[in-house]
C-alpha cells in the first residue's frame, strides 16, 4: 500500500506559518493534482512529503510507514523537478541507472530497470545520446525515467512541464496520464496550471494561503465549487462573477442584465452576493441592448466575446456556430437560472439553492 496521509500537518519558517494544518487523504494508486496561484503552499507541501522541508507539526504516512522525521532516501519517493537536473556528460542510459549504481545495486538489475523504464518512455532510440542533443520534452521523459527505475512508492511531480513550450506540454501531459496507467503507482503531481489539473488528476486539491479549498475529482470541483475562489480557479476561461443582491427570494444581476425569480428564501433578503456564471452557459442575445462587446477572439471552433454591461461590469461569453457577435455590436446575454452560482459577497462562500 503506498497511499499517503497527512494529518494536522503545519509548516513554519521561523514566525511565519504558510501550511495551516493540512489534512488529507490519497488513496493507493490515485494520481492527485495539487493547484493554486503562486505562494499558495503546492510545493512545500509536496516538499514536506518528500522530505526536503520539514515538517513543524503533524504527521505524514506513505501506507502505513510514519516518515515524517524519515530521511527523504528513507521515504520511498521519487521527485521529479520543474529543472531536469540531468548530467550533462553522461547518455541516457547511464542519467537513469546513476542513482542505482550508486547505491551499489547489481549491474543486471540496473540494465533489466532501465531498460523497462525506456520501454514505457518509448526511449529506446535515444539510449546513447547526451542531454544536450535532446529536446525539452525527451529531457523530461529522461528525467521520469530516472524516477521509474527507482520503483518508488510514490512519485512526486514539481511543476515538471513549466519549462517546455505549448506543445510539447500537450504531448508530456498525455505521457505523464499514460505513464500513470501503465504503472499504476500512487502520484502527486504540483502545477499552478489548471489545465494540467483537469486532464491528468483523479483528485484535485485546491490550495490558497496555505489552506486546501476544496478536495474532490476535476469534474466535481468543475460543476460543484464550495467557495468563488474555486469557482473562479477551475474552468477555463474562468468563470464570470458580478454584483447581485437579494430581495423576496429573488437575485437580482444588473451586470448580467437579469433577474433570477424564486433562488433563495427570505433570510438572504438585502445581502450583497456575487453571481457567476460560466461562459460556455452564457449565450449572447442579438435582439439585447444591456452589453457592448469590446473584443472577440476566435479559436476557430470556438469564439470567446468581452462584453462590457451597463453597470461596466465584464463578461466573458463562449460561442459556436456560424454567427457569431463582432466587436462593437449591443447585446445582451441569456443563461439557464440552473446555471448560475450564487456567493456571498462577504465570505465568498457558496449559497447553494
């Protein structure tokens, strides 16, 4: 069993605490995404498991082994960094088989290792080559590879696609994805991109200031955000938020041009929210005069339109088809009541109708 468990877990630097007694569970064998913007705690925390920072207060087990004062070579983790942090005179072969040798394993074992680990990287053609006649990507795949032959419990990806380009993140999320079907092992994976969050995790953990949001599936996090913060992180673009107020059970949203009848009982009455809508639920209404769009960019099968409302409040809309808005047209906009969420504006926590 190599699931991991964090139970009250608190991180200080002197005075300062950033981790704020993180609890969480991650089941043997689930790849788990942990996201959030910059400074929000994603690589101490991972840092913690590994064993890199150390842990103030609380416990971390990997099955049923407390590591929390183990070594970090003690731990049975393998970290993939954001930096490859390959040796630039050695080939391929010898990047991966360097730990193993070094820890006095068997000649035969270390060729039977990486020679698996090149199979599931599809290596086999740059076995003999240094890193500096390698792309970013098989770099990277060198650098996993190097993990494999570890045959670690868990695998501990830092931000490892940050520093390749667009494409080359495309095809390094599906390895990564296929990768963790073939082997199967519990993995932990640290991006700020949510993108990267929704293709690859089985579980999602949203982090902010150092405390987790939410924890659920990518979908669940998707249709279901307990808070504005994970309802404006998850999706892309991220989802519209404007002013709106309660009154007799309705929600008014000027900056939506609409009203909502009968959402919330009389003891919301008067209370400022903050109404989101998604834009791929919103559609533009060419017969409404309540928004001006400012700007449309096409993708092709898709086209996103910035709309500025009367109350100069700004809408993201999605369309598709053959007509769609331009750029100075009047408009207005039309969503389903049962798409929209509804905030407090005080606490940005969900009221949920």
């Amino acid at each position: 069993m190599s699931g991991v468990t964090l139970n009250k877990v608190i991180k200080r630097y002197g005075d300062v605490q950033v981790i704020h007694g993180v609890d969480l569970q991650i089941e043997d064998g689930e790849f788990c995404v942990f996201v959030g913007p910059s400074g929000c705690g994603k690589s101490t925390l991972l840092r913690m498991v590994a064993g890199l920072e150390e842990t103030t207060e609380g416990q971390i087990n990997i099955g049923t082994r407390d590591v929390t004062r183990m070594d970090p070579s003690q731990r049975g983790v393998a970290m993939v960094f954001q930096t490859y942090a390959l040796y630039p005179h050695m080939t391929v072969k010898d990047n991966m088989g360097f730990g193993l040798k070094m820890n006095g394993h068997p000649k035969a074992e270390i060729e039977k290792k990486v020679a698996e680990a090149t199979r599931i990287l599809k290596l086999e053609q740059f076995l003999e080559r240094k890193p500096s006649a390698l792309s970013g990507g098989q770099r990277q795949r060198v650098s996993i590879g190097r993990a494999i032959v570890r045959g670690p419990d868990v695998f501990l990806f830092d931000e490892p696609l940050s520093n390749l380009d667009a494409e080359l993140r495309v095809e390094m999320r599906v390895e990564i994805a296929r990768l963790h079907k073939e082997i199967g092992a519990t993995m932990i994976y640290v991006t700020h991109d949510q993108v990267e969050a929704m293709t690859l995790a089985d579980k999602i953990v949203v982090l902010r200031l150092g405390n987790i949001e939410q924890v659920g599936a990518p979908m669940d996090l998707y249709r279901d955000p307990d808070n504005k913060f994970v309802g404006g992180f998850i999706g892309s673009p991220a989802m519209n938020f404007v002013d709106g107020v309660a009154n007799g059970g309705n929600v008014s949203a000027p900056g939506l041009g609409m009203s909502f009848d009968g959402l919330l009982n009389s003891s919301h009455d008067g209370k400022a929210l903050s109404v989101g809508a998604r834009p791929e639920h919103l559609m533009i209404d060419m017969a409404g005069d309540t928004h001006t769009v400012e700007l449309t960019e096409s993708l092709g099968g898709v086209s996103y339109a910035y709309l500025t409302s009367k109350t100069g409040e700004r809408v993201i809309v999605e369309e598709r088809g053959d007509h769609r808005s331009t750029e100075g047209d009047v408009v207005g906009v039309q969503i389903d009541a049962s798409r929209i969420y509804i905030f407090d504006a005080e606490n940005e926590q969900r009221i949920r109708t």
